[in-house]
C-alpha cells in the first residue's frame, strides 16, 4: 500500500470518527434538552410529593451523567483570561479537620541549593463516616530555591470527582445508601442536615450522576467476564418507570444475571430495560452472531427466553417452580396430589443436600444413583395423576408445568455444574425487589442504568464477602489513576484492598 492510500485511509477514519463523535454530541445535547424541559415541566405534573423528588434526583442525576460524557468526548478549552472562576463556598467551620500533608519528596534543587518553604496551597474535601461529617485539609506545600527561583509542589491529587469537594468515602456512602439500602437522596439530604450539613439533593444527584459514568466499564468488564462462564441464572422482576408528560408510571424491568454457587466466579450482573420483551436477554447475552453465548441458561418457563434456546443457548429449569405449583395446591385447597408430589421434590431436594459440597464427578454419580430413580418415578406418577383430572383444572397446570418442561427440569441430573433450581438469582434480587418503591426513573433509560450498573457492583462485592462501602470507597479513589487496561483488577472477585499492597 502507497503513503497515498495510506493516508486516505487515515483521513477516512478519521472523518468516520468525528461523525460518529458529532452525533453522540449531538443526542446527549438533545436529550439534556429534553430533561431540563421536563425538570422545569415536573412541577406541574399530577405527581405525588414522593415521585416529583424522586424525579427531581434522577433529572438531576442524569444531567450530570450527561455533561461529563460530553466533556469527555470534546477537547479541553482553555478558560477564556479575565473571567472569573465561581467560587465554592467554604466548607463550615464547626466541622472537625484532620490534615494530610502533600510534600515534595526531594527538596534538593537542580542547581544544587537546598529549597525553601515559602508557602502553601490548601484544598478541603468533605468526607462521612456514618452520623460524622469530617474535613480533609489537603495542605500542598510550596518550596523554591533562593538562587535560582525554582518553585516546586507536590501535584494535585486527582479525584474521581475533578476539583469536587467529596471524598471516595462520601460518595460511596451516597451510593451504597441510594443503591443498596434504598434511600433516595431526598432523605439523603435530610440525614445529613441532622449531622451538620445538608447537602442539597441536587448536588447528590450530581455526584451520581459523575460516579456511574466512571464505574460504567467496571460493569462492562464484569459483565465480560461474567459471560465466560458455561452456566448462567437469569430472573427478571418489574420496578415502576415514571413518565413524565403523562404524570404516570408504567412497568420496567431489572433483569439479573449471576454465576451458579458451583463457579469459581462469584458474580451477578443487572440490567435495566423498559419492558420484559425476550429481545433484552439475547442482547445481554450477544446472540445472534458467531460470538454470542452458547452456554446453558438456568431459567423459569417464562418466554421471553424461548428465543435463546433456538439461537443456541441450552436450557435448565428450575425445580423450585414446578415444586412451588404443587405447593399451592396443597396449602390453598389440601390437594391429596399435591401433598404426594411435595413427598417427591422433597428426596430430590434431600440428594441435593448432599452433593453440595462434593467434587463435580462425586455429585453427578450420587445424582445419577439417586435423583434419577426418584425422578423417574415422579413422572410416572404425574403422567398416570394427568389422565384423572379434568382439563384445565389447577392440578392438571401444575402437572402440565411439570410434564411440559420435564428435559429441562432434570437436566442438572446429568451435569454436576448445574443447579437444581434457580433460587440463587431470586435470591440476589430479592433485596432488590423489596426496595423498588424507592426506585421511580426518569423516561430516558439512563437512571435504570446507572442503577443497575451500580447495584452489579456492590453486590458482586458482598457475594464475595467483601463489605459494599469499603470496596466501593476504594475502587472510587483507585479508578481517576488506574490503567484502562488493567480494569478487571478492581473486580470485586480480584480486588484486594489497597492496604493489602
């Protein structure tokens, strides 16, 4: 290739670049419009006390996502000479201080001189411990040399937050409070007003804003990694999406996808969507290209998922929800079938108790001596128990349930890596569900996102055992100097803390 088509080539991508730069530019500036018409639009809406603060935050929340994305993808511009900076106001007197010096670690000048003390730079950063606000004087020293006039200072430190007030600590208190114990930033704000500041919801929201934006290829690495795995649970449950104009919600959903408790990787991951269309899940998981996932997804019968076994994906069912079926119908109507079959699922669960600590072949040879006898006999029994009852009744859906997906359901049978059911991903959004009234997000996805992206973290964290806050405080004030591509070592199943170095 000639230096002339090299460098039309070149000038090819580059002109491809910037247009794709100019119309990302181009949809964040429309849909800032669109928020900030709807944040000065809210007031007006039918919406209750509760939504309009709730919308208010997640408005706010997304501005400020907005903004840093659009700084990032436009060049730095030199502040114009003569304007004035606005100035922060000072962080009150009355809270306790505590300083940290920042001193150049060699005072020796180049000219050989010893370097004087002749000043220093001081900048105060808020931080939070539970009930405490405290302040952080980052205190800079400056040291020149009396014969030749260099003047050095120990650098900026850099921030998640570019020249923000809050530390790592506050902000991942904002967030493990706003994401993982389900308090808005509305009560936020009032909590910290009892001890000693309140920090306007805005700001909060802006923090927010700024923190899921630069934990976001956390998530796609965790993610990532997440899909190298051969065996997957995945469960979606409904949160309320308001929209505004209308002065309603309607339903969204927080799909969750985690590791089974036999992988050596400990991880669920949540993704946010605007309706429970199966489209959601084959984009999670990239099918419908040669490399999509082709593992086996661990499942409920709900169809949205149908899709995936055709692309490839192989299907486990879940034996919590076939068993569930007969349990209505004994502790609703005392059904005699559903108390035998309850007998059944009952020594399959038994086996199970068993296996769960034994090597991967030990548990599939206990399964295959065991499970399968029960197993086989349970669906003699429900077939023979089918041809009695009338059709449509309550019992013959529980038994159709059964009979329907009965390959999928004793799949695990044979498979030592695969569960009996798919109680480990109901259990990890359980907690989320009981905070979902909390939740009411803006009509753009942006906020579900963000949360969803959040909530993958610190839950990612406690399963493996480490404390939300602490690895959230640490990874926030690692992120502003860590390589992009080392990302994966503040995974929380890789992070060590940084006093573990």
């Amino acid at each position: 290739m000639g230096r002339v088509e090299a460098g039309e080539l070149e000038i090819d991508r580059r002109d491809r670049e910037i247009a794709f730069k100019q119309a990302t530019i181009d949809k964040l500036t429309h849909e800032m419009a669109v928020l900030k018409r709807l944040k000065f639009a809210s007031k007006s809406e039918s919406f209750s006390t509760e939504q309009r603060n709730l919308l208010e935050d997640t408005l706010d929340a997304d501005l400020a996502a907005m903004e840093l994305e659009l700084e990032q993808l436009t060049p730095a511009k030199a502040a114009p000479q003569g304007k004035q900076q606005p100035k922060r106001q000072a962080l009150p007197s009355h809270l306790p201080r505590r300083e940290i010096h920042h001193e150049p670690r060699n005072v020796a000048c180049v000219c050989g001189c010893v370097l004087k003390r002749i000043g220093e730079d001081v900048a105060e950063k808020l931080d939070y411990q539970p009930g405490v606000f405290t302040v952080e004087r980052h205190v800079r020293g400056k040291w020149v040399c009396a014969r030749c006039e260099t003047l050095i200072q120990a650098p900026v430190a850099p921030h998640i937050i570019d020249k923000g007030i809050p530390t790592a600590g506050l902000l991942a208190q904002v967030l493990v409070a706003k994401y993982l114990d389900h308090l808005p930033l509305y009560r936020q704000e009032a909590i910290f007003g009892r001890a000693g500041l309140a920090i306007p919801r805005s700001t909060l929201a802006a923090w927010v804003g700024q923190c899921g934006v630069h934990l976001q290829p956390l998530v796609d690495a965790l993610r990532s990694e997440m899909l190298r795995s051969q065996v997957l649970h995945a469960d979606e449950t409904p949160v309320a999406m308001l929209k505004p104009g209308h002065g309603k919600t309607h339903r969204a959903y927080l799909w969750s996808y985690c590791t089974t408790a036999y992988d050596a990787l400990s991880a669920v991951v949540f993704d946010f969507a605007d309706s429970r269309g199966g489209q959601h899940a084959r984009a999670f998981l990239g099918l419908g290209g040669e490399s999509g996932w082709r593992g086996t997804l661990v499942c409920d019968d709900f169809s949205g998922y149908k899709a995936c076994f055709e692309l490839g994906v192989t299907e486990a069912g879940c034996l919590a929800h076939a068993r569930r079926k007969f349990h209505e119908l004994w502790a609703n109507h005392g059904s005699p079938i559903g108390e035998q079959a309850l007998k059944f699922f009952g020594e399959l669960y038994e086996v199970e108790r068993v296996v769960a600590e034994l090597e991967p072949e030990d548990r599939r040879r206990v399964r295959q001596e065991r499970s399968r006898k029960v197993a086989d006999a349970l669906h003699q029994w429900l077939t023979a128990q089918r041809q009695k009852v009338p059709e449509g009744s309550a019992t013959a859906k529980a038994i159709d349930y059964s009979l329907k997906r009965w390959l999928a359901l004793t799949r695990y049978i044979d498979d030592a890596d695969l569960p009996a059911d798919n109680n480990r991903v109901e259990n990890q959004i359980r907690p989320i569900a009981l905070g979902r009234q909390n939740w009411l997000f803006a009509g753009s996805l942006r906020a579900g996102q963000r949360a969803a992206a959040v909530m993958s973290l610190v839950h990612s964290a406690r399963l493996n055992g480490h404390e939300p806050h602490a690895y959230l405080k640490d990874v926030l004030e690692r992120l502003p100097t860590h390589p992009a591509s080392r990302i994966a070592e503040l995974l929380p199943h890789r992070w060590l803390p940084t006093s573990a170095f």
